[in-house]
C-alpha cells in the first residue's frame, strides 16, 4: 500500500520553498506518494513525480498532511485535514507558530520520524457554529481556535445577549465576544484578556471583547455547553468570523449557536513536550522575573 503525504506551504517566503522541495524530495525517496496543493505548485519548483492536488479531497487517502508555514499555514491544513481525520504536523517556517510541533532546525529529524512512523496523534477539541435569522440558516463552519462575533461598524457599540446551556447569562455592550478553544486560549482569546488553558483540557472559553458591563470577566465551561449569542434587534450589524479565516455578516436580531464540535483535529506530536516548555519560548517569558535569579 503506497503511504501519501501533503504538503501544504506558505509560499510567501522564498525560503520556505526550499524547505518544501527539501521534504518532498526526501519522501519521494523513502516511497511516498507526495501531493502540494495545485495553486501552489508553480512557486515551489518541486522535484519531478510531486502530485499536483485540487482542494476539495486534497487530503483523502493522506497519511499525514504537513503544514509549512506559521499559524495562518497551519489552519489551512487543518481544513483539509480535518473532514478525512488526517494527522496533522505543523512545521514553524513563520514566526511564533504556537500551532506548530517542529521549528526549522527539526525538519531533518521529523521526516525521519514520519518515514518509521514514530510519532503519536493526539486529538484537539473544535468548535461548530452556525448562525440563523428570521428563521434561515445563513451561516454553517467550525473553528480550531475561535469563533468570534464583532461589531461591524468601527463607531458603534454592539449590544449582545449571550445565553449558557439554554439559560440567559449576561446582555453585554462590547466591541464582541471571543468563543475559544484551549488550543485558542493563546490566540485571540489570550489578547481579548483570557486565560490560558493547557491543550489537553476539555472546557470552552467564553471572553468579551472591551465590555461595557459589570460583569465581563472571561468563562471558563464544560466541554459540552453551549453557547448562543443574539445580536440585539436594534443594535448594528455584526460580524461572524472563524479562526480568523471565514466570515459572514451577521444582521440585527441574527442568533449564533457555538458548540463543541463533532470532529476534532488529529495533531502530530514527535516526541515527549511540555506546554509550559512552549508558552515560555513562545511568549518568551522571563522565567527569572525582572529582578533575575537571586540563588
């Protein structure tokens, strides 16, 4: 049976094509079947047997799917990814790549581990979304970081109604509210005032954006809540947008329903790695404080 692999590249960065054509030219060798989306192709300049694929089903049949690039790369994978429960290995060719397992100096070492197959799936929790009004469907997605409704217009205040498990929670006037995952805890979530959350928890963060309220600290839920969130009828239209990547315009009086998703994200881990490891390299925390280690 022929093992398959996608590459999925960021081509804005001249560099980041020699990564590319270095990968696939080293699993072609090992016997792989090697796939780059088509739209790509004609800036990589990969070697000769490469498969150029289109992107609806670019990832059926796939044993793995790479990600080269920063975050925005990675959750490009993980659209194609996620609907044939493809694992997923983000390589960081970008400059924070919370997302991503393997840095550049790792390249080597991670198509090794591919080949012998020696790396562990693990699954991330997502998010499904979908917003109505007047009793239509007009928007239907998902979300590995965040689902986020904003205010549409930079001058007005949005008015929002937001609703926990059936049960109404707070009326907030904001700029929007942020719905995360703990793998989005560090995105938006995290600069809207958030905690972080180790990935391996199972909750749903709830965090208003610039809230005009009392009560608008950031919420931490069960797993299997479900959040609504109503733009108020005569407020200003809003915005709906996920990981960043998909939006919709959301009209006065539209209802947005936000819960755990049924298909979560399948991520490749190379090898034994803490988050605390990861949130202070990538935050570049100051570990000693400012004051420096006394001992």
């Amino acid at each position: 049976m022929t093992r398959s692999a996608l590459l999925v590249t960021h081509t804005g960065r001249r560099h980041n094509a020699r990564h590319a054509q270095t990968i696939a030219h080293d699993l072609l060798r090992a016997g792989f079947e090697v796939r780059v989306m088509a739209e790509e192709a004609g800036d990589l300049e990969l070697p000769a047997g490469v498969i150029r694929a289109e992107e609806e089903g670019a990832a059926e049949g796939a044993e793995i799917v790479l990600a080269l690039g920063g975050d925005g790369t990675f959750l490009r994978a993980a659209d194609l990814a996620r609907p044939v429960k493809a694992p997923l290995l983000g390589i960081n060719l970008g400059k924070v790549g919370f997302l991503a397992e393997a840095e550049t100096g790792d390249i080597d070492q991670a198509v090794r581990d591919i080949v012998a197959g020696t790396y562990a799936v693990h699954e991330r929790l997502t998010l499904d979304v979908r917003a109505e009004y007047d009793g239509r469907l007009i928007a239907q997605s998902w979300a590995l970081n965040e689902v986020t409704v904003e205010k549409g217009q930079r001058a007005q205040m949005l008015e929002l109604l937001v609703d926990v498990d059936g049960r109404p929670l707070a009326r907030y006037g904001c700029d929007g509210v942020v719905c995360a995952t703990p793998t989005g805890s560090t995105a938006y979530a995290f600069s809207a005032g958030g905690p972080v959350v180790w990935p391996e928890v199972e909750a749903l963060l709830l965090v208003p954006i610039s809230a005009h309220a009392l009560f608008s600290k950031p919420l931490v839920t069960v797993p299997t809540s479900t959040f609504a969130i109503t733009v108020d009828p005569y407020t200003s239209f809003a915005v709906l947008c996920c990981d960043g990547r998909r939006t919709w315009d959301l009209p006065p009086g539209a209802r947005v329903t936000v819960e755990r998703g049924e298909l979560p994200v399948r991520l490749v881990r190379l090898g034994p790695r803490r988050f605390t490891d990861t949130l202070v390299a990538k935050f570049a925390l100051p570990v000693e404080g400012w004051r420096g280690n006394r001992r």
